[in-house]
C-alpha cells in the first residue's frame, strides 16, 4: 500500500500530481481512497490481499508494477470480476518488465488490446 500512495497517487507522476489545480483530488489513507471534486473516486489495493479485491466493482482499474505483485495470479482473478461497470470496462496495466509466466500470458492474450511501449531515459 506504501507504494500505491507514494508512486500512484503522491509521486511525482501519480494522480494527485497530474490533475489540474481546479480538478486535483485529495487521498484519503484511512479509507485508501482518492476523491475528485467532481465526487468520481478510485479505491486502492494492493496484491499483498487479493481477497480484498472481492465485491468491488469498477469501469477502470489501474494495475501498477504488475510484475512485482506478490500473489499476481489471485489479485489478477480477483480484478477482472470487479471489472463489471458500464458497457466496456478498461484496464491499464504499467510495470517494469520481468520474466514472469502472468505478464507473458498476458502479452499472449488475442482478445486484448495491447499497446506496449517502452521509454528510455
């Protein structure tokens, strides 16, 4: 979870400091939630609690450093059923790549919409 608030929603990069001032929202760590002033929230876990995932529901996830998740197969089960909102729920996945069996099952999938793309700095 440190690292969904330190990277995802404080960093540098992370959602907090994207927004415009008029649109930025605020993190609320004891309900591990992110609040727009438009009311649109985004709920944030983490792989160590798959179970966590279970009766969520959402149109957009957003699945960082998804090769370092520690229990990555049950936390990606457990994502896809909450993906049930609106007429085509979406998923964007980010993560520095490593050699394992989830991520290149993944990449394999026909029916997804990939769009890999690598930055060098």
């Amino acid at each position: 979870m440190a690292d969904v608030r330190d990277v995802m929603v404080e960093g540098p990069s992370g959602l907090i400091a994207i927004a415009s001032p008029n649109e930025r929202p605020r993190w609320i760590a004891s309900k591990r939630r992110v609040e727009w002033p438009s009311g649109a929230q985004a709920l944030a876990f983490s792989s160590e609690d798959p179970d966590a995932l279970r009766g969520h529901q959402a149109h957009i996830a957003w699945a960082d450093e998804f090769a370092k998740w520690r229990h990555m197969e049950e936390t990606w089960d457990m994502l896809q059923f909450g993906l049930r909102l609106g007429e085509m729920p979406r998923q964007v996945v980010t993560t520095t790549p490593r050699p394992v069996s989830a991520l290149k099952r993944l990449l394999a999938l026909q029916n997804y919409r990939l769009s890999c793309q690598v930055c060098m700095t």
